[in-house]
DNA sequence: AGTTTATTTAACCTTTCTGTTAACTACGCG
DNA sequence: CGCGTAGTTAACAGAAAGGTTAAATAAACT
C-alpha cells in the first residue's frame, strides 16, 4: 500500500490471472462479468484481481448503466519497461557473463588478503 | 512456487530491495555481506531475498572459498520485456484510448439488447 | 415499489511474504 | 584443533495474497 509504483505494477504483473485480464482488456474494454467468464474462480475473486490491476493503475474502471466497464491503461507498463531496458545488455550478453567474471577475478588475485 | 516463470520475475521484481540488489549485481558479481551492506535488513533477511531472486533465476551463486558470489543472470528479464513489449502500441496512444472506447460504444449502440 | 442484473464488500480460511533473533554449517587459518 | 568469517536454516510473528460463500449496493425494468 505504501509501496512505490513500480512494485504495484510488477506485483499485479506476478499473477496468470491478472496477465490474462490485461490481455482480454488489451482487445477492447470489457465488463468485470464479461472478464470473469473465461476463468474457473468466482466473480469475486476476479473482482479483487481487478482491484490490484486498478492500485497499480493498469485498469480503469468506468460507468455505463450498472456495468462498470474496465479500460486497459498501460502506461505504468512504461515506466516498468524503462526499468528492465536498464537490463537490456546484460541479458544479450548474458552467455559469456561467466567468462568476464572469471577475468575479473583474475585480475584481482595479485592482492592475497584483499581487503573489503 | 508452482508458479510459471514469468510470475516468478515479476514477482521478484516487486519489492524495492529485490531491485535495488539486481543494480548492485548490475555493476559487478558481490558477495552476499558486500550485498547486504547498503541495507538496513538483517543479513537473513536479505539471503532470502536473494533466493527469491535466484528462485527467478536471476541470480546465482558460485563458490569460491567461504564466499559465495552472486552473479547476476539477466536472461528471465528478456521473456519478461517480451511479455510487456506486447503492450507497447497501448501505452504510445495511451492518451487517446478513452475517445477509442467511446467511439466502440457508439458503433455497438444499435443493437439494442445486445446478446453477450 | 419490487425484481433482476452487475459488481463490490464482509467474513473467514489458508498460504506466502517479510522481517527478527538464535543456532547451525562450511571453509580457511594460525 | 579451535576460532573467525560467510552465509543459510530454524523458529516465530505479523501482514498480505488469494480463494470461498453470503450479504450489501446500485441502477434498470417491469
């Protein structure tokens, strides 16, 4: 709940469930009934898997009649893909990761009780 | 822990400490002491985050003496850019996604008891 | 006004997360 | 061998996650 945003939007990422709701939101907006058919858990438990998807801000939710349509909002995905993209290099090298390691430790053996 | 891959880097990935230890193994392989230093955590604390992140295989563990190095392994977040990269064309346009829907609403309005 | 439809909230349960301190394992060294 | 260093595991506690069913809310439709 205090928790900054990006930790709400790769916690409401951590879930199939919750994937699978963005990706049915990311056709067109959908009623919360409409989103729960596909999944074997109660409406209720779509309805809180909807609640994190909002808290982190993926999900909005409007008002028609008595349905309350829920819009994809990816735009927290932004700021979490900018996160990762700080990664990008490091897992296009990652192959050869051990490799560099091994070096480096090489060239820190001339110091034998090697302070910290 | 039955969880698929991709829960399991989100998830990793949700908590401020957890990323903030992948930036440090960013820059070079740390030992779990030299990890843990920046935090105000107790040293168990932190050795269980690493296993969570390890568990995500994001990092892993070689020997070396009584020390055991973490290395950072970023080959899980390609997948999960990947998954996110999915959303991309949603979140460019974000602004004007709530004039799409309207317009949606509109094109479906004359049917009038609209069989879901 | 009373019913139906759509959705959330309440109450409850079990499991997982996150942290703590204390005890244990493993290795290197004098 | 016994000690110090590095790190994990054990045992415990509180909070949060994720599910359930039953009750409440809200608007639309006789």
């Amino acid at each position: 709940m205090t928790a900054d945003a990006l930790s709400l939007t790769f916690a409401a990422l951590a879930d199939p469930t919750r994937r699978a709701l963005l990706e049915l939101l990311a056709v067109r907006p959908m009623a919360v009934t409409e989103l729960a058919a596909p999944f074997d858990i109660s409406l209720p438990a779509v309805s809180r898997h909807l609640k994190i998807l909002r808290r982190a801000g993926l999900v909005e939710r409007s008002r028609e009649a008595q349905v309350r349509p829920c819009t994809l909002n990816a735009a927290p995905l932004k700021d979490a893909a900018a996160w990762m993209a700080h990664y990008r290099e490091h897992w296009e090298q990652s192959f050869d990761r051990l490799d560099v390691y091994l070096q480096e430790l090489q060239a820190r053996r001339p110091s034998p009780s090697d302070p910290r």
